[in-house]
C-alpha cells in the first residue's frame, strides 16, 4: 500500500509516484471508463492523470489529504475539462464492457454479467455529474466519505447525502422505476 | 426483469472488468522521460523555457497589450471568472448558529480540520463534553465515521460528528448524529428557505427541516449540547424515535 507522507516538507518523489501508479492505475482507469463510457477516453484521461501527478509532484500537501485524494482530485479536474471541451453531459457511445473468458464461470453466466455490467454502465450515465463522481469515488476507487467529501469540496455531511441518494437514484434507474 | 438490490449493485462495481490492456505502454510513457541523463534533460527544460518566452513575446506584441494582461490571457483566456466560478459548489440551505443569552456566537459549525477515531469509546474519551448516543437505532446499524473538531491549537473543538451505516433490505445508507457543545441558555438560529416544524422530542422541543431532496435534519438542545440527527433515508416518525433515545 502507498503510504501518504505525513509532513508538508515531505514531497513525492518518483518512487512514490511510481507505487501510486502500480496500486491505483486499474481504479482511476475505471472510474474515467465509467464516467465518460468509453475506453479511449478513459486511457488518455488515465494518462493525463498521472502525468499531472509527476508534473505536480512537488506541490502536493500531506496536510490537505491523502495521497488518494489528491491523485482523484486531479482526476475529477480533468473530467470536468473533458465534459466542458464535450459539451456537458454529453457522453460517447457506451462501449460494451469487455470480459476476460473466465474457466471459472459458464458462458451463459458470464454473458448475464457482461450484461449486468452493461446495465451498470448505461445507469450511471444518467445520473447528475456529482452523484455519478461520488458513486465511482465510493465504488470504484474506495474513498471513504470523508475523503469523498474533499475530492467533491463540500462537507463530510453533505458527502454522505450525495451517496445516499446518489445510490438510491441508481437503484431506481437500474430497476426501471424511473423514466430514462 | 431482474430487480436490484444496493448489495448486488455494489457487487458489479466490484466486479467490472480492468480493461486496460496498455499498461506498460504507458508506463514507460511517463516514466522513462525521468530515466533520461540529467545534462540532457536541463537541455530539454532550457530549450522549453527559451521556447515559451519567445512565445510569450510575440504574443504580447501582437495583442498590443500589457504583458500581464498577455500572461493572463494566455493562461485563463476570456473566460477567468466564469472558469474560476464553475468551481464553486453549492453549499447546503440550512445554515444555523448557536447563541447564548448576550447574543454572542459560542459556535460555528462546519468547521474544516476533523480527526477521526475508529471506535466511539475513543471518541467519547476524547471528547471535550459527555457525548451522547441513541439508545435506540434501526436494526443492521454501525458506527461508521467518527471525527471530533481539531482547533489551530491542537486541542479538541466543541463538534463532535458520528455517522452511522445501515442496511435494509440490501439499501446502504447513513443516519449523521453530530453534536455541538453550546454552553448554558444557549439557544438555536436556525438559517433556512425550507420550511421548519416543531416536534417535542421527549418533553423538549425540536426543529424539523425536511430538503426538497428527501434529507430529514432535526435540531434540538438538551443538556447544554445542540444535537443535529440527519438521513436521507429514514422517515420523519424513525428519525424522531432515534432523537429521543439519545
């Protein structure tokens, strides 16, 4: 696990940039992958990350969170690059989530997954921009709700309602109680 | 059609496939540039500088501008206060201050430094006031973050903030209890454009602000001590049982 330096004149040297990679690349290419709906976009912007990270590396403040927040903080800001040059909500098409043919599972169980996922996918993209963040913060790169809460800039408090009813608002879309 | 529960739709996230293929692509991308000979990439850093000032320079001839209204130009574009604006977030529509009897204000919630503990015992040790907890809580409920105020001093502030996890049937969701010490006759100005009602929690009167979101606060003091219960989740009814266990 990276560990997050401790005092504000400990900065991230390459080393440490190099571990945040190896543990969270999978995380944050997921959390871009299912934020914008689209491979492509979601390597370039996994690229983009960390090569701010490098590039900011100096500048990063044990004081002000962890190491796994400031990689998602980046993350976040650049989405909203994205979505502002793409227009907001505006999404490609939704690739179709790719599965690794597991000896563990029968085809039919795995084609229902790849659907399930499918269904995931499609689900998050008509949620708000915050709920969906929040979720994948959540979900996919396993912040907790005070970290969600400084990734997102608002209070603790208000963190966990946006989870709450971010979920509750993916819930019903997924099980077709509301309108799409 | 299949149904979902919050349990199984956790599951997916879990479960969603890492589809990045180029991993070592990229990460000889970004990090053989920093393997490269130090002479040559000062060489590098030099030529890049030299090349943005030349930049720079034109630029600022050409706009016939001032060189730092060419620099902010550059950076921001036109658009500098509506980029910076965009990142502001809404804050939440109930604000409130506890005052005491010469109207002076003892508190200020939303404070921004915290320090977490893993076990209320710890909280509750160290604490700056006896802190409270319900009796009675929803079936499948747990602590789940525990923070305490930490002042510039060092010393522990008088806000103590306790969020529970709970289930019911597969749906996750949190119940917030935070508690504020306000010293004696204290009283309560509650800030808000959303309607307010008054309900007794044991022979004490509350306050009770429902958001056009489905998110239930209710205020009280007892004690000495403003208590703020929240979810987004539970009834009114459920949330009050909760207020007059504690």
């Amino acid at each position: 696990m990276v560990t997050t330096p401790t005092t504000t004149s400990e900065q991230l040297d390459m080393a440490q940039i190099r571990a945040l990679y190896e543990e969270y690349h999978s995380r944050v290419f997921r959390f871009f992958r299912l934020h914008t709906g689209t491979k492509e976009w979601a390597e370039e912007l996994l690229s983009a990350t960390f090569e701010r990270a490098i590039a900011n590396r100096r500048r990063f403040n044990a004081s002000k969170g962890t190491l796994e927040v400031w990689l998602f903080t980046i993350a976040r800001n650049l989405l909203r690059d994205y979505f502002r040059k793409a227009g907001k909500h505006r999404h490609d098409a939704l690739d179709a989530a790719s599965h690794i043919i597991s000896a563990e599972k029968a085809p039919d169980e795995q084609a229902m997954l790849q659907e399930e996922h499918r269904q995931l996918a499609e689900a998050l993209r008509l949620l708000p921009d915050r709920d969906r963040t929040a979720i994948l913060l959540k979900h996919i790169a396993g912040l907790r709700t005070a970290e969600i809460a400084k990734v997102l800039q608002v209070t603790e408090k208000n963190a966990s309602v946006i989870l709450a009813r971010g979920m509750k608002k993916l819930r019903a879309i997924m099980n077709e109680e509301v309108p799409k | 059609m299949s149904r979902y529960t919050e349990h199984e739709i956790r599951n997916l996230f879990a479960t969603f496939p890492n589809e990045f293929i180029n991993h070592d692509q990229l990460k000889a991308k970004l990090f053989s540039r920093q393997e490269e000979p130090q002479a040559g990439r000062h060489a590098k850093v030099l030529f890049r500088v030299a090349l943005i000032a030349a930049i720079f320079m034109v630029f600022a001839v050409t706009t016939g501008g001032t060189l730092v209204a060419a620099l902010q130009s550059l950076l921001f574009g036109n658009s500098t206060a509506e980029q910076l604006a965009s990142f502001e977030e809404p804050s939440t529509a109930i604000s409130f201050r506890i005052v005491n009897r010469s109207d002076r204000v003892t508190a200020a919630p939303e404070s921004s430094a915290f320090q977490s503990f893993e076990t209320i015992v710890e909280l509750q040790a160290a604490a700056p006031f006896p802190v409270k907890l319900p009796t009675h809580l929803p079936d499948n409920t747990a602590p789940d973050l525990l923070s305490i105020q930490k002042l510039p001093g060092g010393e522990y502030g008088h806000d103590v903030r306790i969020h529970y996890k709970a289930l019911s049937d597969g749906n996750e969701y949190s119940i917030g209890l935070f508690q504020y010490y306000a010293g004696s006759e204290a009283s309560l100005d509650l800030q808000t454009t959303y309607p307010i009602q008054k309900n007794n929690i044991g022979e004490i009167e509350g306050l009770v602000v429902s958001d056009p979101e489905g998110t239930v606060h209710i205020y009280w003091i007892k004690d000495e001590v403003l208590f703020e219960l929240f979810s987004g989740y539970l009834e009114v009814d459920t949330l009050l049982t909760i207020a007059e266990s504690v």
